[in-house]
C-alpha cells in the first residue's frame, strides 16, 4: 500500500497570457508593433489530495478551470506554479510508465479512427500501450460483455450513435488498465438510459480495479451515484472540498417543507416561496434559520398533515455555492 495519495496538488496554479487590444483598424496597426497582455488566473493555487480508490466529483461552472486542471494532471499542460503528483510522479514530466498508469476522456472528443470499426481501433491502443495478448482480450471482453458493445465495436465508428460512441470510446480509453480516471463530462449529450450505463460501468471499473476518479460533470445524477466527495472550484480558487452529503448542511441556504394542506383553498404563500402545488400536497421553499418557527406556524395555524423537511436539491446548494463565490470575488 503506497504511502502517498493518488493525487496530490499543492497550490497548483495555472495562468495564461492572452492578448488585447482596442477596436479599429488604427488599434490593429498599433498591436503589430506594441502588443498588450492581460494576465488569466485559470487555476489560482488549489490544493488537495485524493485516495487511491476514490472516486472524488470536481465541479465548477464553465470557465472555472477544471478542464485545464485535469490536463496540468494529466502532463498536456505545463503548471505555472505550485506542485502536482500522480501515482508518485509528476506529471509534465510525461514518463512513459505513467502515460500507462493513467487516462483523460474528454466527452465528444475523439480517439478512435472514425472510419474503421471501433475494435480496429482496440487493436491499435493495445500496440500503444504495449498489452500483452491474453490481458488485452480477456480485459477487451469483459468490456464488450459489461457494455454491451458486441453488436456494434465491428461497425465503422462514424456509423454510430453519440450514446454507442461515447460507450466504446470510454472501453477504449480502458484497455490498458489505469490506475488513474480523469473524465471530464464522460455523458455530456447522453440520454438518460446511457447515462446510467456509463455510470454502473464506472463503478465497476473502479471496485474491480481499486481505480482513483476525478470526474467533472454537469449531471448532478451523475455526481451522486458516484462520488461521496467533490471539490468544488470557481474562477479557478477552491470553494469546497468535502462529503457531498454534507455539502447542504455547510452551504445550503435554504429547506424544502412538503406537507399535505386538507383546505385547498388557503394560500400557503405567505409562509415560504411555492415550489410546487399539486393538488392538496404543496412543497415550500424555506430559509434555514427560518425552518422551525415556519413549521410550528404550518401546524398549529393550517393544520397540516405529513409534514416532512428536507434539504434543498444538490443542484440548488451548489448553484448557491457558486453564487457565494462570484459576490466574493
């Protein structure tokens, strides 16, 4: 059992230089000779460590930095300052062996030739990687077998669904065994039904082979079937690092009350935004500090029934997490 984690990042930092210049054709002779910079703080010196085994959720809204973050880890790009290590090597240093040890899937980003039927392309990552014969079919089976890709890795890639494609794309990107999962919105433009599918195959992949993940993704669904801790970054500073369970109890602003109201016609208005009203059952919107007192009012004034508290849907904690962030910069 190695003694370092599987991902280490110490005020890791990555910035930028991207040119600027006024509109006008006089501001466009004058950039040819006196160009002009501004300095874009993508990643702002974060820090974290990751298990080997985890399976860690990293968000963020678009622009963030955890796409440039997940190619600093992955050795594409060159980090500015600070410290990342993987597996115990560093990860610009692109050593072969740890090239082995790791994956990056970008959703919609292709790997496999498109022309030529996706096991072809097996073929190839198993010369890439240097698999050995018997691993190489016996792992290519099982994937075929969990996917249930038998019926279309012999079909031309191009003539493939997005659902198909993104499927034999993530086997692909499997072949070799990694230790290390970075997957940056691996269901993007997936339907529900193959959203799940990538999801039970992840898990998996990762009880089977004790794989670490560090996954981005906007499908909330898919961050709570998979991950029990997210970071969360926003314009590349880390906002959050912990449970996702207790992610609503630190930052969430607010509490959902669902209670059955027998009198149809009262308004519960007055006692918390409406969320939802169907019928007799209505589900109110309540601030935090305000929860209990909103509560005892609904019971002894309205006379409710089943009354129920809950905290507020992930997507609305981090969206306030989010918020926080934007005020405080």
């Amino acid at each position: 059992m190695p003694k370092y984690p599987a991902i280490h990042v110490a005020k890791l930092q990555k910035i930028y230089q991207v040119p600027e210049r006024e509109a006008g054709l006089k501001a466009s002779f004058a950039s040819l000779v006196h160009r002009k910079y501004r300095e874009v703080k993508a990643v702002d010196h974060i820090s974290f460590d990751i298990r080997r085994g985890e399976i860690v959720g990293f968000l963020g809204p678009n622009g963030a930095g955890k796409t440039t973050t997940l190619k600093m880890l992955s050795g594409l790009l060159y980090p500015t300052d600070g410290e990342a290590y993987v597996l115990g090597y560093i990860p610009s240093r692109r050593d072969k062996d740890y090239l082995r040890a790791i994956t990056l899937v970008m959703g919609q980003r292709n790997q496999l030739a498109w022309d030529i039927p996706a096991i072809d392309s097996f073929e190839l990552n198993r010369s890439v990687y240097q698999i050995p014969q018997q691993d190489f079919i016996r792992t290519r089976d099982e994937f075929i077998d969990w996917m249930d890709l038998k019926d279309i890795v012999r079909k031309p890639v191009r003539n493939l669904s997005l659902g198909e494609r993104m499927k034999v794309e993530i086997a692909a990107a499997l072949l070799h065994r990694p230790k290390v999962l970075f997957l940056d919105e691996p269901t993007i433009g997936l339907d529900v039904t193959m959203q799940r599918r990538i999801r039970t195959f992840i898990t998996e992949y990762n009880r089977r082979f004790r794989a670490t993940v560090l996954l981005t993704s906007h499908y909330m669904a898919d961050v709570v079937a998979l991950c029990k801790r997210v970071i969360i970054i926003h314009h590349g500073k880390l906002l959050y690092d912990g449970d996702l369970s207790s992610m609503g109890e630190r930052f969430g602003a607010d509490k959902r009350l669902l209670f059955t109201m027998p009198n149809r016609s009262i308004d519960p208005s007055p006692y918390g935004e409406v969320v939802l009203r169907d019928g007799s059952r209505v589900t109110l919107r309540v601030a935090n500090h305000a929860t209990a007192d909103v509560a005892s009012r609904l019971l002894s004034e309205l006379q409710v029934t089943d009354l129920s508290i809950e905290d507020a849907p992930i997507e609305d904690v981090i969206e306030h997490i989010f918020s926080q962030g934007a005020e405080a910069d």
